[in-house]
C-alpha cells in the first residue's frame, strides 16, 4: 500500500478520514499547515496523532500565506478569508512533502460554502496541479473517480458518501470506524472569518502593515487607527504586561503616571500628532478619565518623557475594532 499525506485539521472529519485510511492498511501521515490565523497547538495534535496511531508533521506556512491574504486572486469570503486561494496553497505544500503519495483530505462536498462546493473543490485541485488527485474518503463516493482508484489502489466501496453540513450520520460512523466517543476533536476554526477579528486584518492590509508582529498583537487589547499609527490598548493587567514587554525599537509605550490605567504601544509613527491622541486615548480609559489632565508617560527609543493630556473619551472614529 502506497503511503497517504493527510490534510489534518485536527478535527472530527480529519480523524474519520485517518481512521477509514488506516483501516484499509495504509500508512498515513497527518499533515497539518498552521498560521497566527488557524492552525492548533503542537502538544494537541501530538496527543491527538498518538491516539489515533498516525505520523504527524507540522508546518508553519505564515511567510507563503501573508502574500495570499494581501491579494487573494479569488477573493475573500464573507469577511478577510481566501479559502480558495488559502486551500490552493496547502495543496501545493502538500503536494511536494507526498511526491508520489497518495494525497488525501477530510473535507466533505458541500460543508463549507466557498471552498467545500463541489466546483470549488475541482477549481483547487486545479490550481494546485492536482486535477483527479485528491482523495476525499468521506465524500468518495459522490464525486468522480480519483486517480488512484482508476489505478486500483482504492476501491470506491470503501469511500463514504457525506455530504452537506448536517453531522447526522456521525454517530453511526464514529462507532463503525472504533473512533473513541471520548476523543478530543478541536474543530478547525479560522480568525479571518470571525467579522472582529476580520476588521483588524483588513485596516493592516489597507495601511500595508501585515507583518509578523503586527499579526502579533491582533488577538490582544483594543485597536485604534490614527493618522498614521497603530495604537493597541490593554485591557487588563495582563494584557498590559505583554504590551509592556512587545514594544521594541520604533514602537511608542504609553502608560499613565498619576491613576491606575492602560499600558499601549503606538506602531508605525512618531508623529507628534499621534503621539498626543494616543496619550490621550490611554487616559481616557485610566482611572482619571474625568480629570482635566492626566500625567502620561512615554517612551521611545530608550527615552521617557511625562506629558499631561485630557482624557479622550469620545475616540469611536478611531476605533478598529
């Protein structure tokens, strides 16, 4: 039997995948592609992997995927997510980690609206120079015959024919594979799809400001655009720790003096302007919000100088999110 490079969300229909692929005696890798966007965490997967008795190699494919989310060339979903564009590429990945093995996914006909239809799915396999090579047991037996069972290495018999979103079936299933009822399956969520989330991609992208460390910062604290900088504000004490402990040279760190307050990191400008409605907004979340003035701290470049600003508390139009 030829070896299976599984596409390995980590979820309920990657594991019936492995499962029905194992028990026809194949050997299969988990392969699992991960971003600061989607993607779970290495000891989960290594847990999950082991339970179920499959190889799992991670891979992080930020660097080749931040070019797709800029400019997707079949566009985005309902929010900032290139699924078509985004699945092309793991196929790509994938196709050259499986050479000549069979490459195999957990993706059902039908259960995702942009890239689970079926003429999406064929679109994919396109782009990623795998026409008729995808191997989708869960769907097998209503989409057209693969390579590898022209060539006789799979038999149709032994595909599954799901299709659709409802999970109806699954039960009955999980119990024919001797799937564990117990067994953790994080489902594979994506942040680009989630509209909050989306919106802070999106103002990144239009300010050509998508890096690594700008991505860093997306999950923590309140955003806010400015002329030309970004400002994060910590919500809580941690968050205030972590932003504390990000900036790095050309980041601005304001924090209040006086009263109990916010820590926040200005990025992309030094501009006085900025800097001022920035110090601003961080004392208009401080405990002195209804002060005339608040005394604010910041620094930059291994400088510290105090300034004192009224509290802004009408800041909406900046917000991001």
């Amino acid at each position: 039997m030829k070896k299976v490079f599984l596409l390995f969300s980590g979820g309920l229909d990657s594991i019936i995948a492995a499962r029905l692929l194992k028990l026809r005696g194949f050997d299969v890798e988990a392969v699992h592609f991960k971003t600061p966007f989607f993607g779970k965490e290495e000891s989960e997967l290594e847990e999950l992997a082991d339970r179920i008795e499959v190889e799992l190699k991670v891979f992080d494919i930020t660097g080749e995927f931040l070019p797709v989310l800029k400019n997707p060339p079949h566009g985005y979903g309902k929010n900032v997510n290139p699924c078509i564009d985004c699945k092309a590429l793991m196929f790509k990945k994938l196709k050259e980690i499986a050479g000549d093995g069979i490459i195999a996914t957990g993706e059902v006909a039908g259960q995702r609206p942009m890239s689970q239809r079926v003429h999406a799915l064929k679109l994919i396999e396109k782009i990623a120079g795998l026409e008729g090579r995808v191997l989708r047991p869960l769907s097998g037996k209503i989409l057209p015959p693969t390579i590898y069972e022209k060539e006789g290495v799979v038999k149709r018999e032994w595909l599954l024919d799901i299709q659709g979103r409802s999970r109806k079936r699954y039960p009955e299933i999980i119990k024919s594979l001797g799937i564990d009822a117990d067994l953790p399956t994080p489902a594979g969520g994506c942040l680009l799809t989630q509209p909050a989330f989306a919106r802070k991609v999106k103002d990144l992208i239009e300010h050509d400001q998508l890096t690594k460390k700008d991505i860093a910062l997306l999950r923590t604290g309140r955003h806010f655009r400015l002329s030309k900088g970004k400002l994060v504000v910590g919500k809580n004490r941690e968050e205030n720790v972590f932003l504390k402990n990000f900036a790095d040279d050309g980041d601005v760190l304001i924090y209040t003096v006086d009263v109990p307050g916010p820590t926040a990191v200005l990025r992309h400008s030094d501009l006085s302007e900025d800097i001022e409605t920035a110090s601003r907004i961080v004392a208009g979340y401080s405990d002195g919000k209804n002060r005339d003035k608040v005394t604010v701290a910041v620094e930059r470049e291994g400088e510290r100088e105090e300034i004192k600003v009224k509290p802004l508390l009408d800041f909406d139009s900046f917000r991001v999110n």
